[in-house]
C-alpha cells in the first residue's frame, strides 16, 4: 500500500533586505498556509510526552522514545492532523495503530523485565513484536532495545511498514512477513515479546522463545469476555503471570494473508 508522505507547509517570511530586493527575480510566493496543531510537530510531539508523563507513564527511557518518533510519519496523510492525538488510528486493511498512551504503557511494562529490575539506564537485549501494522510502535522501541524483530501477517501492512521505517534507517528493526503466533524462532530467546494483537491465550510458542529474565507483554481474552493486559515473566523459578487492566486490540489471527 503506497503512503502518502505528509507535506509541513512552510512558512514563508520576508528574508530579503532592501538592498538584494530589487534585484531578486520575481517568483510567485504562495499564500501561508495555517499552522494546524499537526504541523509544528516537534512541539505537538513534546506536549503528547507530557500528557503521557501526566498519566502516569514515569521511565523516562520511555518517554524519551515516545518524544522520538514522528508518529504523524505513520499514518495516512488525512489524519496527519490527530497523529498525537491519544487515540488509536486505521492504518488499513481493518487494523489500527495503537493509542500512544497504550502503546508508552506496554513498552514501560516490558522495560519492568525482570532482567532490567533495578537498572533503570539500561535497554532490553532482542525484543519481539507480534504485528507490525504500521510500523511506529517498532520505531519507538527500537529506542529501549538492542533489536527489534517485527513481525506481520498482513503482506499489505508488513510492505507499508517498510516504506515507513526506510527514510529513519534503522538497522536494528528486523521486519519479517509471517504468522507470529508461532513467534520468530531465529531472533530467540527474547529479552521481551509485546503484542499488539490480542488472542484466546498466549501461544507457547512465545514463551518458549522467551529469554530467562524476560517478560511477555500480551492483550488476551479476559474471563469477562473482552480483553485484559496479561505479564508473563520467565525467571529461574518458573512463570510469573499477571493479569492487568481491560484493553481493546484487533484480533491475533493465524496465518499469512
Ligand atoms: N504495532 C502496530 C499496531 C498494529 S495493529 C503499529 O504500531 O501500527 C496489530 C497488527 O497485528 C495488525 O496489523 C494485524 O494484522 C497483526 N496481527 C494479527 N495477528 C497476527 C499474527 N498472528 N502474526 C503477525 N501479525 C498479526
């Protein structure tokens, strides 16, 4: 799916002193554009981070990465406008991008990894992500992790997602086309697995693929019959699983499409 890159409209202000403006050929100067809250980015970027921080989101590796990304880089030109929105966007093909706030959410509970406890400087090893969509939540760690492996089962997203990453050439993000119900066995172990698709339980395969130390980050049905946050930890003693909050996710589904 091609994507429309966002144009910011810039602003044209009179740069020409008395002196050079007689001789300056004449070129047609187009009317400015308004600023929208979109458009000066970095700013609407940075008030995005300080609701979040407002919220509750307190690492500060998290923010940082959050401050990072241009989220408006990852969705279609018309919604430019709502990229910092705390609100989940269509990316295509019935999929969604994931509220910020969700999204700062489940990467600060998989920066609470059991091998990260009381190293609040340090990244995450290989990390692995079940659906890529759009591409933004594998930009935004690729800040808090060594790797990020990336996987999506949709061939229509999992093209659009490169066409995202490609101008930030990050060579650490890992893109593969495929079913991540059966995780990505060549990047294990994982320091952490965070899906963003949520299924009835969370497949073994992904324990299994996790490192000691490590900690799954997953939306899974819930007893209520919607969704809840579910933490799974591997540690020497075994699995440690913890049920969180209700969230609202797009289905895991098996398979390649
Ligand atoms: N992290 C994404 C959010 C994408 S929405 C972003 O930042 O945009 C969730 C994605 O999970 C969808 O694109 C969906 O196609 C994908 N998905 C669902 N089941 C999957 C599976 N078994 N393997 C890989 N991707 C899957």
């Amino acid at each position: 799916m091609a994507t429309q890159r966002p144009s910011f409209p810039v602003r044209l202000t009179p740069t020409a002193s008395a002196a050079t403006r007689g001789r300056m050929p004449a070129v047609p100067v187009k009317p400015m554009v308004p600023s929208t809250p979109s458009m000066a980015s970095n700013a609407v970027r940075a008030r995005m981070v300080q609701k979040l921080a407002a919220q509750g989101v307190s690492d500060p590796r998290v923010l940082r990465a959050m401050g990072a990304v241009d989220r408006h880089l990852f969705v279609d030109s018309a919604l430019v406008n709502q990229a910092y929105e705390d609100t989940s966007l269509p990316i295509g093909l019935g999929q969604t991008i994931s509220k910020p706030s969700v999204v700062a959410r489940m990467i600060e509970l998989l920066l609470g990894a059991p091998a990260l406890i009381g190293k609040p400087q340090d990244k995450l090893g290989r990390v692995l992500e079940i659906g890529t969509g759009c591409g933004y939540q594998a930009a935004v760690l690729n800040h808090v992790a060594s790797e990020v492996y990336s996987i999506e089962r949709l061939r229509g997203l999992h093209e659009r997602a490169r066409t995202n990453l490609r101008p930030f050439r990050l060579a650490t993000v890992h893109l593969m086309l495929g079913d991540g119900m059966i995780g990505y066995a060549k990047g294990a172990p994982y320091a952490g697995i965070i899906a963003a698709a949520g299924g009835e339980a969370v497949p073994q395969a992904w324990v299994d693929q996790l490192a000691v130390g490590g900690r799954i980050v997953a939306p899974t049905h819930s007893a209520s019959g919607g969704q809840a946050l579910v933490v799974i930890d591997k540690t020497a003693r075994g699995l440690e699983r913890l049920v969180l909050e209700a969230v609202h996710f797009v289905p895991l589904k098996s398979g390649i499409a």
